[in-house]
C-alpha cells in the first residue's frame, strides 16, 4: 500500500528507486517526527535517545 500511494506521489523508473524512497520516508518521517502513544509520545529517535538500551 506504501509503494502505491509513494509512486502516485513520486514517480519512479525503477523498483530500486522506489524501495530507496519508502527506505528515506521511513528514516525521515516515520523514525524521526512521527510520535508513538506506545513509546510516550515520543519519536522513535526521541525515545531511544532518552531510554538507550541496557546491556544485557
């Protein structure tokens, strides 16, 4: 569902050009300025650089 709604936005040549945009929109947007209810209303960037993980 991505990929459509990502190529009716942004026309790609090839599948490689589109696996690249979803990749840069799920490291840009998604990971770094949408907020999870989960995860305190943080992003996920915000939320693992407050709680970094514990060595196990």
């Amino acid at each position: 569902m991505l990929r459509q709604r990502l190529h009716r936005v942004v026309p790609q040549r090839s599948e490689e050009g589109t696996k690249k945009s979803i990749f840069e929109y799920i490291e840009v947007f998604y990971n770094n300025q949408r907020i999870h209810s989960e995860i305190g209303y943080h992003t996920p960037s915000d939320y693992e650089r407050i709680y970094p993980r514990q060595a196990a």
